[in-house]
C-alpha cells in the first residue's frame, strides 16, 4: 500500500458528503482460539470517512474482530494497516493514542463517577502532563485540564446531556448510558471510531436518538465510523458499505443494495441449514 493512499482521491456521496482513500486494512487476518478458529483469513478495508458495518448472525466472529482493529487480540495470522502503514503488534492503549477508540457491547463505564468525569477519561490519551502534576493540580497541569474540559463541555452540548452532566452514571437509564459512552469514545478525537453494537437493548426511541447522533459524528466532525449491530434497518439506512461475516469467514462485501441482493448473505440470515 503507498503512504499516499488513505488521504486521496475523495468521492461524493449522493448525500454530499467525502469519502476519501483507505484508512484501514485488513489483510488475510486469521485469529486462533486453541484448536477454534474465530477468523478466518478475512481481507476488507474502511474508508476515511465513511460508516462501514460488520454485520453477522451470532458467533460469526464480529467482536473478535473489532477486537482485532483495537488492539485486544492479535492475529495469529495477516496484517493490519492504518493510515498507510502496516501496524506492529501494539497494546491497546498505543492503538488508542493512534487515534482509535470504542465502545463496547456491554456498557464500561465508572458507575460511581459523575458523566462529566467519565467523558473526560477519554482525554487520557491526549493528555502531556504526568500523575504528579495532575494530582497537585498547578501550572500547565491545570491549564491542560481546562482545556481539555473546555471540549469534554462541547461534546455534552452535542450529544446533548447538558441537564446530566454532574449526575452519577449509575444513576442513569441505560439509553443515557449508551450516549454518556459515546460521548467518551468522542472526547479521544479519534480518526476511527469504533461502535460495538450501540443500538441493543434500546427501544425505538433511543434507537432514532443514536441513530441521529451517528450520522452527525460522521457529518460534523468526518470521523471515520466502523460499527456492528444487529438491527439490519439500521445498518441499511446508515452504511456506506457492508461487510458480512458468518462462522468466522466473509460472505459478503459491498454497498447496502449489493448486500442485501447476496444469496450468501440471505441464506446466513434466513437460518438455512448450513452443510
């Protein structure tokens, strides 16, 4: 891949908005639980600026691969490639200072912090000054706080929490917890946004609520979205492109329209009996 790739050539959208060159790759990734195979040499890539989805039946293998493009699990097998250059094998935390972050299927959150502390835990990547300073509070430690909580502030006006933000999160229903987790993957500014199925649990309401937040992270800020979820009128409605996972190998790849027409994909979804 030329280091040129990912920041080139952008096309339109019937919607007005950019998509550019390839951000991500994966290549051939296989990923080995013991005997198990969980992924098997699964090729696809994300493109700067869209809304790309993994989607599958249950146990396909979609979480472990998220798992794989944040850095929790490494591949026993393939490459992994971000912004033009091929990714070595990187604790979690590295992959987040690269500009990845995500949530997660079950909710991670401090309970017993208030929702503006919580969001600002998302700033620790981008953070200079060490424990010690932040701990006495003084100099550039403070004015690096101020700062960073001046677009913690931002971030809650968006996804408009504002009557919320000193409450505990335990104290929270579970929709506003969702939002309360995306806001924090937000405050890490990421260039790829990971979403580990942000829609379940949630009624309808909630569902159109996120589903209008999305589409603003992706219009306003042009972050790069990579999501899994269930709920396929969501993923049609949302998606730039779809890649279709079943039994921990790829089935289908394309627009919403191209995936939607693929046999494999429909006998994956209808329960036909696989041989």
């Amino acid at each position: 891949m030329n280091a040129q790739t990912p920041f080139a050539d952008y096309t339109t959208t019937a919607d007005g908005r950019k998509i550019g060159g390839v951000l991500m790759e994966m290549k051939n990734i296989t990923l080995r639980f013991g005997g198990v195979k969980a992924i098997t040499d699964i090729s696809f890539d994300i493109r700067e600026g869209e809304i790309r989805s993994i989607i599958g039946p249950n146990g396909a293998g979609k979480s472990s691969m998220l798992n794989v493009i944040s850095g929790f699990y490494v591949p026993q097998e393939g490459e992994v490639w971000f912004r033009g250059a091929r990714r070595p094998q990187m604790k979690p935390f590295d992959v987040a200072r690269q500009g990845i972050a995500r949530t997660f299927q079950n909710i991670a959150l401090f309970d017993g912090m208030s929702v503006l502390d919580n969001i600002m835990t998302g700033r620790l990547t981008l953070m200079k000054s060490g424990l010690f300073q932040q701990a006495l509070w003084w100099g550039a430690a403070q004015r690096e706080e101020t700062e960073h909580r001046a677009k913690v502030e931002k971030i809650i006006d968006f996804l408009e929490i504002q009557a919320i933000r000193k409450t505990p999160v335990g104290r929270l229903p579970y929709g506003l917890k969702k939002r309360v987790e995306l806001a924090r993957a937000l405050a890490a500014e990421p260039k790829l946004l990971l979403l580990d199925e942000p829609m379940a649990g949630m009624n309808v309401e909630e569902k159109e609520d996120m589903c209008r937040f999305i589409l603003d992270v992706n219009d306003e800020f042009g972050t790069t979205i990579a999501l899994i979820e269930h709920d396929m009128g969501v993923v049609m409605d949302l998606s730039d492109r779809v890649v279709v996972m079943d039994y921990g190998k790829k089935i289908g790849d394309g627009t919403p329209d191209e995936v939607r027409n693929n046999q494999s994909v429909i006998d994956a979804y209808l329960g036909v009996a696989h041989e």
